[in-house]
C-alpha cells in the first residue's frame, strides 16, 4: 500500500518551515511514497503550517479548508496538519476541525512517513514528541530553485520578547554542530547551490550552547574553508550580538556578502523596553555606524512592529523619522499581532486595528522614499548577478545581487546577448531602477 500512497505538501510561512517540509519530503520519499505537487491528485495532503501572527494563522486555516474540499473534487482520503500552528494549537485544532486526519507536533518531522501510514489504520490521530529532542537536520529535498538555499545554523530562541510565541513553540536556543553544518553545506553545494542564506530565529547567538562563545566568525570561517559554495548571506542577527569579530570577518571573507539581516523592530527606548528588546536606540545608532564605517558597500536588512501596545503617536513618529532619515537599505514592517500566551497579549493600550493599519502605511510609505532614492544611485553601476531564470512578463533575464536576498528583496531584471541558464553569475550594468527593482544589460 505503501508506494501506492500519493502525497502532496503545502508548505507555509517562513523559509525555517520550508526545510522542515524539505526534510519530511525526504522521509517520504525513502519510505517509497510518491510526491505529487498537485494536491488534487494526493491521497494524503501534508499541510506544514505557520502559527506566528494571527495572519499567517489565518492562511493556514484556510489551506485547510481548501485541501478538505479535495475529499469532494479529488482523491483526498488523508489530510494531515503540522508546523507552529499544530504545536500551538495541539488538540485544539483536531477538536475545531474534524477534517483534519491527523494533527503532528514539529518533533514529528521525521515520522512523517509513519504518520501517513498509521492515517490509514486509525480513525484520528495526534503526535507530538518533544521538539528539543528532536534532531535539527536531516537529508532535504530542496524545493526552491537549484542554484540558492537556505541553511538552519540553530533553533529555537532565549529571547523571550514580550509580543513573540516562538520559545513556546519551538523551545530553547540549540546550535547544531559546526561539523554537521559543514556536511549539510557540502550536500547543498552538491546539489548546485551558489548562495547559501544562514538562518536562524537568532544567527547572532549561534554557538553559546555549544561553544560557549558567540561562534558565527568562526562557522563562517569553516564553511568557507571547507566548502567552495561562492555567496554567504546572512539573515537574522540581534544588534546586541554583532561583534566585532563579526563585522571584520563580514569585510575580510570574499564570499560573504556586504549584506546583513539586523530585525531592530522598534526604535523608541520605552517600546523596545516593553518589548522586552536587548539594548536600544544608542545600540541599534552604533552598530549601524560600525557597520557602515567598517563596510562602506553594507546593506542592511531590517523589520519593525507598530502598533505594539502602548505605542504613542510621538513614540511611532520617532520610528517613523527614523526610516524616513535611511537607517535601512531594505525594512519590512509588520502591524502588531495580539498573540495569546504572550505578555504583551495581556497589556493594557492595545492600539486599534485600523491605527496599525495607518501607522504600518506611513512607515512603509516612507522606506519606498528611502528605496526609490537609494536605487537611483544604482544607475550606471555594474553587479555581479546569479541569474534567477528568465522572466515571460518582463520578457527579461531575472537575478539578485548581493543586496538582495532571495524572496524577501528586489530582483534585476536584464535583457542578454546570448541565452543564460539559472545558477550562472554575470556582469550586469544598470540601465534603470524603480523603487525595489532595477533593470540593465548583462555584459555578455
């Protein structure tokens, strides 16, 4: 029955969900399955959802609902529901929605393919083994382009921020071995990966469990050693944590990117004190400063809240000013979600769903200034690229730079005189630019 069984994934959230699904898909597929990326033709749908604010909760509610439709317009016999949402919801979700076949915890990653088995045998079923036992990597198989992928260098966070969910869901703060990411870096390269995007819910704090020292210099310093994978970026590092060791081996490294994922989330020292954030404005003003000293060419990423509880009009102005006046290369920002379990969910000001609304527009309105401004001086100057693909809408060859990470930045798009392949690096000179993307000529 087993290699009978069709399976298809539906992955949500974050791109750590995305090598959760990665590795399931890859038990799935030793255990003889077949994978099938249309779910109308699966017997058993896998749903790896997200859990962190109240609109992602929302997206997975609602791919639920449209795989359990499948049981009437396809093969569905099986709808199985894991990720943050399953673990923050547990028996909840079984209980609230009795289409769900089988609701798993994130510990159950690897016993996804069991899972699917057991489906078949009883009725309902929930699984939830202990994530902190449970091992970080695995074999994947890479769902995203061939050419870039992302590598989990940790889990788990100690931060403990007043308005977050993730250390209820995915526990304490775990490194994985320098060894083992070397391996996995090596099996990436293998499978033709160029970029290689280090990630974590805090890559800053990598190593303190291990090592007993902020240990990020050093595993940068070993996967270049070992591995010839050219371009390093890095996402998701705290302020407080970005050492000097860090930056100078930020500029020294030829292959790691002038690009650094910095979330400050707020910029006012009473919000970031309730937000029980490490450090404040003078912190986040210095590091910046260090970094755009010591790397003129830096691009710095980063994400702020608003609307958190008790934010005044003159606490978001001064966050506002403070994007407007190009503190970040690139900035997303996010209206605060009320999150259940969380103290900020229990403080008392909690601001109104359409001043977040208004407040979320003012300070994204003023990062397209800062955007359209910055990407003006791109004009004339020649980028190394990693060809993307080729795009039919644009009829343009597509690729990033090193400013921009993948899904999360802007894309340059560029015409070429002879036919490119995605993975390929090429010269490329700007030609024009709007306020996210830029366009040129690729000198081949």
């Amino acid at each position: 029955m087993v290699k009978k069984i069709r399976v298809g994934f539906i992955s949500l959230g974050c791109s750590k969900n995305t090598i959760d699904t990665e590795m399931m898909l890859a038990h799935v597929k030793k255990a003889g399955m077949l994978i099938t990326p249309d779910a109308k033709k699966a017997d058993v749908v896998v749903i790896n959802t997200c859990g962190f604010i109240r609109d992602a909760k929302q997206e997975s509610i609602d791919a639920i609902a449209e795989a359990a439709a499948l049981r009437k317009d396809g093969k569905l016999k099986k709808l199985i529901v894991t990720g943050c949402l399953a673990e923050r919801a547990k028996e909840r979700l079984a209980a609230e929605h009795p289409e769900i076949d089988v609701v798993a915890g994130i510990g159950e990653i690897h016993n996804i393919a069991k899972l699917i088995v057991k489906a078949f045998e009883q009725p309902k079923l929930c699984a939830f083994s202990d994530y902190e036992q449970t091992p970080l990597g695995g074999e994947r198989i890479l769902t995203n382009a061939p050419h870039f992928a992302f590598m989990r260098i940790s889990e788990g966070c100690n931060s403990r921020c007043s308005y977050c969910a993730i250390p209820a869901i995915r526990g304490k703060y775990r490194s994985r071995p320098m060894e083992e990411l070397v391996e996995e870096a090596r099996f990436l390269e293998s499978q033709g990966v160029k970029e290689l995007n280090i990630i974590a819910e805090d890559t800053s704090c990598y190593g303190v469990d291990l090592y007993g020292r902020l240990a990020l210099p050093d595993l940068l310093r070993k996967l270049s050693a070992e591995t010839e994978i050219p371009w390093f970026r890095i996402f998701y590092c705290y302020p407080e944590k970005i050492t000097d060791d860090l930056v100078a081996e930020i500029r020294d490294n030829p292959r790691v990117m002038h690009y650094l994922d910095m979330p400050v989330q707020h910029i006012n020292d009473d919000v970031l004190k309730r937000m029980n954030r490490r450090g404040g404005r003078a912190l986040i003003e210095s590091v910046i400063a260090k970094l755009r000293r010591e790397i003129p060419d830096m691009v710095i990423r980063s994400t702020g809240i608003v609307g958190f509880p008790g934010e005044t009009e003159e606490q978001f102005n001064e966050f506002l000013d403070f994007i407007a006046d190009g503190a970040f290369d690139r900035f997303g920002a996010f209206a605060y979600s009320r999150e259940e379990n969380t103290p900020a969910a229990e403080m008392p000001d909690q601001i109104d769903e359409d001043v977040k609304l208004d407040r979320y527009e003012a300070l994204m309105g003023a990062q397209a200034d800062v955007s359209f401004a910055a990407q003006q001086k791109c004009i004339g100057k020649t980028y190394d690229v990693l060809v993307e693909g080729f795009d039919d809408e644009q009829g343009l060859y597509a690729g990033r730079n090193y400013a921009n990470g993948p899904d999360v930045d802007g894309m340059i798009f560029f015409s070429a005189g002879k036919e490119l392949t995605s993975g390929d690096f090429v010269r490329v000179t700007i030609d024009e630019a709007d306020d996210y993307d830029l366009y040129g000529t690729a000198d081949v």
